[in-house]
C-alpha cells in the first residue's frame, strides 16, 4: 500500500547492546510524513504517540514487540490515566529537567513496584534530579556536544555522583561516529542510540477507528483473569451499539430468560460470566465498519462448530474452543494483521498456538471446523475418522445458531 494512503504513526529509533544486538525502540511522536514534528502541548503528542502504537495498524514492521523507550511528562505519571503497555514491554523516560517532588517520587515507586523500568533522558550530574537517581534503571548520557577525549571522564564523574549502591545501566545517546561509540564502550556504556548506528525511522499505516480501538480494548479487558462483573459491565456500557445489541440478544428467545433484564450485571446473574463474555466477543465483533454479512455468518458457524465438536472432549473446555473459533478470523473482521490483534487482545499462548500454529487439541478442532467450511472431506477424513456424520450434524446445528444470532444482531 503506498504511503499516500496511509498515515504516519510515528518514528522509531533503535537501541543496541554492546554487541549491537538489538535491545528496544524509542518512539517518537510524528505529525506528518517528513519524519518531523510541532510539539506544542508534551503531555497531548505523548497520548497520541500511545494511541497510535498501542492500536494504530503498521505496515510491513518487524520487531513490534520488543522493549519501548517512551518519554512521559510528570503530568502523565501522576495522572489516572492508563498506562496502556504491560510492564515488561515498556522503559518509561523521565526528562532530566521534571520537577522533582515527594508526589512524583511516590508515582514512581508506585509504577516500579508493578514492574515498570524507568531511565532518567539527558543526564548531566544535576543535583535537581538527585532524588531519582535511587529510583532508576538506567541513565541515559547526551554524549552530541562531548569532546571525545571528555567522554572518560563524563562518565567517570557519572560513576561518581551515582555511587556504589546505585548502579544503573548506562546508555549512550546521540552516538555520532564509530570512534564516539568506541570510546563510550571503553567508559562504561552498556546501550547505544544514535544517527551513527540508526537514524529514527518512520513508521506507517491506518489510524485506528474509534470502533477498532474500543473493540480491542473491550476483547483485552473480558480476556483478563479475575475480571469482575462490575468492570465488564462499566466497560460496555461505554460503548451504546454493543450495549443495545447485547441486550436485545439476551432478551431474545435465543436466552429463554424468566424475564426481561436490563442490565449486563442482570445478564451475568441468568447466564453465568462465560456465557456473557461469549456474547460480548460476538457483539464486538459484528459492530466492525465493512465487515460483509456473510463474512461474519462464516466467523459466528466456526465459533459455535467448534464448541460443539469440543463438548465431548474431556480435557479441553467447549468456550474455549468457541473463542478459538470466533478469533481466528479476526483479521479479516478487523482488517489488521492476525498475530497483532491476538496479542493486543492478549488470548493464552495456548489459544494463539491453536490459532496459528494449529497446535494441541484446540488446533485440531479448529483444522476440522476449517474442513468443514471448505467442503475438504479427504482432510476431514483424515483429521476426524470416526466422526464425520457427528461433525455434519453438528455443522447443521452450528448454522442454524448464526443464522438466529445474525437475525437479531444485524
């Protein structure tokens, strides 16, 4: 796709080790194609940048899931606003001119004690920022406007003002020539950045649409061990055409409930939290702009095949099997790359494994239900011998049901 029809996301620059292995990307925010950007508000470009990599669709990028560096301003760190990216993922930079004070120190203890690692940008022995020292991971040194017969000793006296007790990982930034990162090698630096190595790239592809977005966050969130009935219910609520197509469809003679509810909390309480989730994933899903009718007919017959055909497995759970199903389209609903959106989704290495890999019993499930849907009775044949007129009638059984759902959905 060429660039013209697709958006700039943002840039992003490499970050080596010493033996120039690839470690992790700062991104950076862009706001147009030329690799630059305006920034006028610090804390509005950082969200943007967030949101455009957190769900923004890339094109042709490798290396999307190692280890980010990402600049975020005190206002951000203090504030209630979630922190989109797991801890593992994820340095946090704190500019070396932040006002330092016991609210931000307690923030970020707060981060680190979830997991988060923070690296303190343009480090130059300041006595303001002394009082974070203790609290990072790493130190980022400029080294641009450094003689190179200075480097030693810049960072020797780094050695010296961090002392013994607190011993960060050193990164060299703005590297500029081989003999620069040479010289920072002998002083001590362990990680590299720099237009010698790598100049920032640019990074595009499609902006997420406000559905996109609220759709994988919603699939993310009901994905998540321990989720409560509460935050389910908060999170739906947010979104109008889910809510009212959930509702409808509980009150449906699909359900058979004794009365009318009028809540997703009410839902739970007649069906049970799997069986709601399911119905959750299923809204979600069809609520996706130019996803063709009969495309999702496709998808919803998968799903509940698959949950059928698992019924008489004993160690494998049939919704499980439903979400393996309903997500292995997900691409072609979504109209993004597959393994991105199972990640974003965060699904177990399981369900990813059976989904891209056709591993285990859930992706041979799953390789039946495809035979099925293609008419491949030599596969079928040899993927499920003794079954295959219980796999017709349940293919029948499994059409019916999206034929009822699609009706009261669409």
């Amino acid at each position: 796709m060429p660039q013209s029809s697709t958006d700039a996301l943002f840039a992003r620059q490499p970050i080596y080790d010493n033996q120039m292995n690839l470690y992790g990307y700062e991104i950076l925010y862009r706001d147009s194609n030329d690799n630059n950007a305006t920034i006028d508000d610090p804390s509005s470009a950082t969200l943007k940048l967030l949101m455009n990599y957190c769900s923004g669709l890339f094109e042709n990028v490798h290396n999307t899931y190692v280890k980010i560096f990402i600049n975020l301003t005190k206002e951000l760190l203090i504030s209630d606003i979630f922190f989109p990216l797991p801890p593992e993922r994820v340095v946090i930079e704190i500019l070396e001119d932040v006002d330092v004070d016991d609210e931000l120190l307690i923030r970020i203890s707060e981060l680190k004690h979830q997991g988060y690692t923070f690296a303190i940008d343009d480090y130059n022995c300041s006595l303001k920022v002394e009082k974070l020292l203790p609290l990072m991971d790493l130190v980022k040194v400029d080294v641009l406007n450094v003689d190179i017969e200075e480097i030693n000793a810049l960072f020797k006296n780094l050695a010296k003002s961090l002392g013994k007790k607190n011993t960060p990982i050193l990164l060299a930034e703005k590297v500029e020539s081989e003999s620069v990162l040479k010289e920072c090698q002998r002083s001590g630096a362990t990680l590299f950045q720099g237009f010698f190595l790598k100049k920032p790239e640019m990074v595009f592809g499609k902006k997420p649409s406000s559905t996109g977005q609220s759709a994988l966050r919603l699939l993310a969130a009901i994905q998540q061990e321990g989720v409560t009935i509460k935050h389910i219910s908060e999170l739906v609520s947010h979104d109008i055409k889910i809510s009212y197509q959930l509702l409808k469809i509980v009150n449906s003679p699909l359900c058979r409930l004794p009365r009318k509810v009028e809540n997703i909390q009410e839902a739970v309480v007649y069906l049970g939290l799997k069986t709601v989730k399911q119905w959750i994933m299923v809204m979600t899903l069809s609520s996706q702009e130019k996803c063709p009718l009969e495309l999702f007919r496709v998808v919803l017959e998968r799903a509940k095949l698959c949950e059928l055909i698992a019924q008489d497995e004993p160690d494998i759970t049939a919704d499980t099997c439903f979400t393996v199903g309903l997500f292995s389209n997900i691409d072609l609903v979504m109209r993004a790359d597959k393994n991105w959106l199972l990640e974003q989704v965060g699904l177990s290495t399981e369900i990813i494994e059976a989904i891209i890999d056709k591993k285990g019993k859930l992706g041979n499930i799953l390789s039946i239900s495809e035979a099925v849907e293609n008419a491949n009775f030599i596969k079928l044949g040899e993927l499920s011998p003794k079954d295959n007129g219980r796999v017709a009638i349940l293919s029948i059984e499994a059409q019916r049901w999206a034929n009822n759902i699609l009706s009261h959905i669409k």
